[in-house]
C-alpha cells in the first residue's frame, strides 16, 4: 500500500497531462470571430463608409459653394468696375456735384430697397447716411470723383444695394485728387 500523499500526487499528474493539452490545443473552442463579432464589425464598417461618404458630400457642397462665392465676387468686381467711369459731362461745382450724389444715393436706396428697406431708411437711414456720403464726397476733393459716384449709383442694379460704401471708395481711389504727404515733425534739439 502507496502512502496516501503519493496517491494524490500521481492523480494530479495524470490529471495535468490529460488536461493540458486540451486546453493548449484551445480546448474545443470556435476558431475566429463569433457572428455576433462579424456583425458587429460589418457594421462598423458600414457607418465608417457612411462617415465618409457624408464627409465627402459636405466637402463637395462646400468646394461647389467656393466657387459660387469666387464667381460672384467677379461678377460684383467687374459691374463695379464697369459702374465707376467718368461720365461725358463733367459738373462744375464740386458742391453741387457732391449734393448730386446724395441724391443718387437716395434714389439708389429707393430703386433697389423692399418696402422694409425703404422704411428704414425713410425713418432716419437717410438722415445719417446722406451727410456722410456729401462729406466722404466733398472730403475726396475732385469734382471727377463726385460725377464717378453719381454715375455708379444713377447706374447701379439690385445687386449692389449692399455695395453703397465700395461705390463710393472706387470712385475715391480712382478719382480723387492727390493729396500731399503730411510734413515731417520738426525733431527736439537735445538738451
């Protein structure tokens, strides 16, 4: 008769060498992903390709919206350009010429407004804006830029309702008349 330590030791080894390759080998289990994780994973991917199909469109649309932008800006750019000429007869007095382009302005305001527009501008607009515009024009001293400004507003469509304060600095830039450069300031003696 074996000791009883030994008994046990010995059933412990068999128990280890049977037991362990099965469970080296994987013990029976599945090999590879279960359904439930290739669900999951074509899933995901499905949303990734969603993700980027929706990134792509957003990013198309915006490039489309670009160019849009770009296009306008040239149209805005060219019938700006085309507006701020010289008309054939020149006006005498710059005054008079620079109350002629408030006028303008005016009817400008009226021929492109809505209604709402017209209201507001009816209802103290024009009481500020108008001055503003006679002294920007006065201030420009040329009585060349004053007939350019009447000319671009007298000839202005909807589309530059928004564009009052561009007409008139083109003019300005074209047409102004050159201003001196300010003198030096005389420099401190030291001491």
């Amino acid at each position: 008769m074996l000791p009883t330590r030994p008994r046990f030791v010995l059933s412990s080894f068999i128990v280890c060498c049977v037991a362990l390759p099965l469970l080296a080998c994987g013990g029976g289990a599945p090999k590879g992903p279960t359904a439930e994780e290739k669900q999951a994973e074509t899933a995901k991917k499905e949303e990734a390709a969603k993700n980027e199909a929706a990134v792509a469109e957003r990013k198309a649309k915006r490039e489309a919206e670009e160019v849009l932008q770009a296009e306008a800006k040239k149209k805005l750019a060219a019938e700006l350009e085309r507006l701020t000429v010289l008309p054939e007869k020149l006006p005498k007095d710059p005054v008079a010429a620079c109350e002629a382009v408030g006028k303008a302005q005016d009817e400008f305001v009226r021929r492109t407004g809505d209604a709402k527009a017209i209201a507001a501008w009816d209802a103290g607009g024009k009481d500020n804006a108008l001055p503003m515009t006679i002294v920007q024009c006065t201030q420009a001293d040329s009585v060349k830029t004053a007939a350019c400004q009447k000319h671009a507003f007298d000839g202005a469509g909807p589309e530059l309702k928004d564009e009052t304060k561009q007409i008139m600095q083109m003019c300005i830039d074209k047409f102004a008349a050159a201003k001196k450069a300010p003198a030096a300031m005389p420099q401190r003696r030291p001491g």
